[in-house]
C-alpha cells in the first residue's frame, strides 16, 4: 500500500478539526498531532497555519472550478455561453462552501474569515479565464471595451459577492436588482446585445 501524500495528510487533519473547533483555536501542534507527524515537519511543507488555510480551501473547492479554467480555449462556443458557465462555477463553488461541516461553535468571526479567503480564492483563478474570454469577445466585436482584465475582476466581485452574501446580506429580490444593474451597465458600457447577460438573474444565490 502506498504512503498517503504527507501534505494531503496536513490538509485532512485541518478539515477534522475544522469540524470540531474554530479556526482561531486550532494551532500549528494541533494540526501535527492529528496528521501523526512532528511540529517541525509541517514548516517542511507549509510556512504558516495561514497557508495550510489557503490550501484546504484550494483543495476543497477546485472540482467546482476545473470546467471554468478550461473555458478560455473553448473558441467554438460563444464569449456569453462561457461566461455564463464560469459564473455558474462560481456558484458550484460557493454551493460547496455552504455545504462544509464547521464545529458547532464557530464563530461568525471564523466563518468569515473562511469565507474571505474562498472568495478571494474564486476571484484569483477566475479571474485570468474571464479576462481571456472577455478580450475574445472583444476580438470578435461581440464587447467593447478597452479594459477586459478590470471587467473581469469587477463582475466576479459582484457576483461572488452576491453569492456569498459576505459584505452585504440580501433578499433573493436585492439580488437580482442587483444582477440586473450588471446587466445594465454591460449592455450599456461595452454594446453586449440587450438580453445576452439575462442569464445572471438565472443564477440562485446560494442559501
């Protein structure tokens, strides 16, 4: 039988005790203890708790993302099909979010913390595929605008925002105002067809 990854070990131990104590209150030692290795060997493979973090929520929530990462290549299909299906990932992913098992006591401090950092991760990987697929559309002359990479990163705020609920709690009705207000200022901004972002109100938030 083959040794476990000795990282995918450091990672299944913070998901345990995710489920069973806040972030804040697990340790470095902790994490060792339960992976059934030394303090010192997981400096080996991360540099901080902070990055073992960050790698969980990259572990736990890249199957959502692995259909969006490829959608940049996809030149046969429609620039609005595609960003449809990368915002579509975004939602998957945050469906899986809400899906984790926390420890019963975690804090809305602990919850938001997670949340941040699985939003941050959304927007950092999708990010370079909407830009790509915006700058396609632009190449097209299906969108006109002179800065894709900042469209980007605006409409991924705002949607991941949306269904994360993480600043702002909101109505599934605010939402879509909200939604729609996107909507309006592609079509009006960049000449996208009246009708071709509709897709977005489509998009339910996730509860």
């Amino acid at each position: 039988m083959s040794t476990p990854n000795k990282s995918e070990q450091i990672l299944d131990a913070l998901q345990q005790l995710l489920e069973e104590k806040t972030i804040q209150n697990i340790s470095v030692s902790e994490i060792a203890s339960r992976a059934g290795m030394g303090k010192g060997s997981i400096y080996y493979y991360f540099p901080s708790k902070d990055a073992i973090v960050e790698a969980l929520i990259r572990r736990n929530y890249e199957q959502p993302l692995q259909i969006a990462k490829t959608l940049s290549s996809q030149t046969n299909i429609s620039s609005f099909t595609r960003m449809a299906m990368l915002f579509q990932a975004c939602r998957d992913s945050s469906a899986v979010f809400a899906k984790q098992k926390y420890a019963s006591d975690t804090s809305v401090q602990s919850l938001a913390l997670l949340r941040q950092k699985h939003i941050n991760y959304l927007i950092t990987e999708l990010k370079p595929v909407l830009t790509d697929i915006i700058s396609q559309g632009i190449e097209r002359g299906e969108i006109h605008f002179e800065y894709p990479a900042a469209l980007a990163e605006i409409a991924l705020i705002i949607i991941t925002e949306k269904m994360n609920h993480f600043l702002v709690p909101s109505t599934p009705e605010e939402t879509r105002d909200t939604l729609n207000g996107l909507i309006a200022l592609f079509e009006k901004g960049t000449g996208v067809p009246a009708g071709a972002l509709q897709y977005l109100t489509l998009i339910e938030p996730v509860s």
